[in-house]
C-alpha cells in the first residue's frame, strides 16, 4: 500500500492507496513543533483505526512546503514504516513541463495539482487551491505549468480581520442569511465568502481575457465546495485533488 502525504503550512492531507483505490484519507492540523515520533505515532493509530495495517504500507511519497517537516517525515517514514520516501522535488519526474521565470520556486503541492489537473481534466485549466494562500494555476492545453497567482487564504484573512480589529470578533465561516449582514457576524462572513466569490470571478475572467482562452476552473481545499457553491466561474469541485497527484507521480517514479 502507498502513503501520500501533502504537507501544507495550516492542515497536512494523507491518505492511503491500494492498487489504485484510495482506501481512506485525513485532514491534521500542521504543527511545526511536532516530531516525528508524534506524527508516526498519530499515522499508525489514524491506520489502526481505519483497519489498515501499518504493516502493510510499504510505499510513501510526500510534498511540503514546510522544509522542517520534510526531514522529520522523512524520519518517520524510515523509523514507522521502514520505507524511504519519494518526495516531489527535483529530479522526481512529473510529466509536466515548468514555463516559470524560476521552477524551482514553484511549490511542490502546485505542481502535484497541475499534474492531476492535467491528467484528470485536460487543458487549458486554472486550479483554484484554497489553502494557506488562495492560489490559482494556469495549465496550458498542452500540459505545461504557465505560472499563477497568489493572493492571501480566507482563513488568513479571517484571522488577520479578528486579530487587528479590537471589536471584531473571531468567527466560523459560513454562508450568512443575506449579502447585507443584520449583525457584526453575518457582517463578516458576508465580507469574506462573497469578497472571496469576487476574487476568483475577477481573476478567472482576467486570464481568460489575457489568454484569449476560455479556461476550465478546478477548485481543490477544504475551501473549495463553499465558494463554489456561490459563483458558476467554477466548473468542478476536487477537493482530493492533491491526493491523486502524488500517486500519479509515485506512478511516473516506479521504475526510477
């Protein structure tokens, strides 16, 4: 079995693949202070209870953009599972072409969208990531990485609102009962959801001008499914997107 692991700076993805089916998946929080015994410890029993042996995984690939954590699930992998990792950087082959000033500075969960992006859903594409940050890559419709845009993520920008605003208060965000908030809560949540709604309908509508391409939109992040369900620039809703990247390319690596 292969364990896939996206590490993000706010939640790390992983999940579990046999053959070609993905078995099961979850959601962890991102804790930097945290060491490899711990998340080791958390995989193994995250298995356990999903009645997967921890025996049995004897592949793992990984992408983060955390460089700490690289080294400590490189660690857990050898430790836990008695594997070595395969993880996306250079030199791991992807089957997707970098047009970027600088490839390297391109993220590793970026290109692993792109790659499922284009593997699923062809071109010309923009991902949508809902992340830490907003971001938004373009695939052209031979398969290459054309760059993308980075904006700041709504839970970021939810924060930054409740932390610098000594009145405001920190709320979960949702859809409110109105666009015109009758309170400071609904007030908020209409600022950010719509705000949001309005950052990709612009941002789409301007590549696609710019491109002179009418773009399919994919919307990948825990996120996703709530702003798409407000704007129709968004075709499909993949929120384990970044999941069937990794094991694609752990496909592409096999034989390396």
């Amino acid at each position: 079995m292969l364990l896939v692991l996206d590490i993000g700076n706010t939640s790390t993805v992983a999940g579990v693949y046999k053959g070609e089916k993905l078995l099961n998946y979850w959601w962890l929080a991102t804790v930097r202070e945290r060491s490899s015994d711990e998340y080791g410890i958390l995989i193994r029993e995250l298995l356990t209870t999903s009645t997967i042996d921890p025996k049995d995984i004897d592949a793992m690939i990984i992408s983060s953009v955390v460089p700490p954590l690289t080294g400590a699930f490189h660690r857990t992998a050898r430790k836990y599972f008695n594997v070595e990792p395969l993880v996306v950087g250079p030199g791991v082959k992807t089957g997707i072409a970098i047009k970027f000033d600088y490839p390297r500075e391109v993220g590793a969960d970026r290109i692993v969208n792109a790659v499922a992006g284009y593997h699923n859903y062809g071109g010309p594409l923009i991902i949508v990531d809902f992340g830490t940050a907003t971001t938004f890559c373009v695939i052209s419709e031979r398969g290459e990485y054309l760059g993308g845009i980075i904006a700041p993520g709504i839970n970021v920008s939810t924060e930054a609102l409740y932390s610098g605003a000594s009145k405001l208060p920190r709320v979960e965000l949702e859809k409110p009962p109105t666009v015109v908030g009758k309170n400071t809560v609904a007030s908020m949540q209409a600022g950010i959801l719509y705000g949001f709604v309005g950052l990709v309908k612009e941002i789409v509508e301007r590549i696609n001008k710019e491109r002179k391409t009418k773009h399919k939109v994919i919307a990948t992040g825990e996120m996703a499914e709530l702003i798409a369900g407000e704007t129709s620039v968004i075709d499909i809703v993949d929120p384990l997107l970044t999941l069937k990247g990794l094991k694609i390319i752990y496909n592409k690596n096999l034989n390396n």
